[in-house]
C-alpha cells in the first residue's frame, strides 16, 4: 500500500526543523488535493546525508521546508538553515526550499531568497495555510512545465511519424 501511495504521490514534502511541536504541526497540517509524500529531519546534517543517499524522482514536485537555527543535545549550534538550503542547491537544485522563520528570524528574508529559496513562512498561527498554499503554486507550476515538455515530446514524436509516414508512401 505504501509503494501504491508513493507511485499516485506527486508532492514529496521534507520538513527540517529543530523544533519537534513545528514538525508535528506541519506534518498534520499539510493538507493539499495532491498524494504528498512527508518526511521529516530534526537536523540538517541528517537531511543532506539523505539527499546524498537518495534517487529522487524528478517529476515529482519536491519541496524541503527548512527551519534556521538547530541545536544539539548539549545546545551547540548545529548546521543552519541557510547552510542547509546551500548544501541542498549543491546536491539536488531541483528542489523548492521554503524557509521558516521565528519572529527574530526574519532579517534574513532577502539573502535565503538570493540563495535560492523560494519563499520564507513566519512560524505563527497563519504557516500551514502559507505552507499549503506555496504547495499547491509550486505543483501546479512543476506540472504546467511537465506539460509542456511532454508536448514537445508528443510533437517531435508526431513529426518523425508524419515524415516517416510520407517517405514510405513515397518510396513505396
């Protein structure tokens, strides 16, 4: 059943954020008409080393949600969030990162943009219907570029079909 639900599933979700009571919220409030595939990391170091393990399929739209500051056990900084999103672009730049932010979290808007993120989300009582919301634009645009390209493809296919078509008449 789950294989099932992974072949129907068009949105992969991975959520990395420090904060255990952000992570479940986001799980359980994710909530679009598309399959989505979740997973979640509580660090940044774990996510990148599933990146680095993992074949993603890319005409899945596939969108990590990355908080910004992590810590360890013994409160240590970890990896940040722009580190991560750096990290992420290097390895698989197809991803869409979205950004969340705590309230004193926000100055760094403009440069995780310039990095490649494609938006960044306030942690408050208004982020999983920003977060959905962001889901279903960024779907939507991987599909309407799948589209496209599978026209192209049907086209040229179309094409190499008709002239073959005509070449057999001809020599026939």
């Amino acid at each position: 059943m789950d294989q099932l639900k992974q072949i129907a599933s068009k949105i992969a979700v991975y959520i990395v954020d420090y904060s255990i009571e952000w992570t479940n919220t986001l799980l359980n409030g994710i909530d679009v008409d598309e399959p989505v595939i979740k997973k979640s990391f509580s660090n940044g170091e774990q996510f990148i080393d599933f990146l680095n393990k993992t074949k993603l399929n890319k005409r899945l739209t596939h969108i990590a949600l990355i908080g910004y500051t992590f810590y360890d056990e013994k409160n240590n900084t970890l990896m940040n969030g722009m580190e991560i999103l750096e990290s992420m672009k290097k390895i698989k730049p197809h991803i869409n990162a979205i950004m969340l932010a705590n309230h004193d979290e926000q100055e760094y808007g403009g440069y995780v943009k310039k990095m490649g993120a494609v938006a960044v989300i306030s942690k408050d009582e208004n982020t999983i219907m920003r977060v959905n919301n962001q889901i279903l634009i960024l779907s939507s645009m991987q599909s309407v570029g799948r589209c496209k390209k599978d026209l192209k493809v049907s086209l040229v296919l179309w094409a190499v079909s008709v002239i073959l078509f005509l070449a057999w008449l001809i020599f026939s």
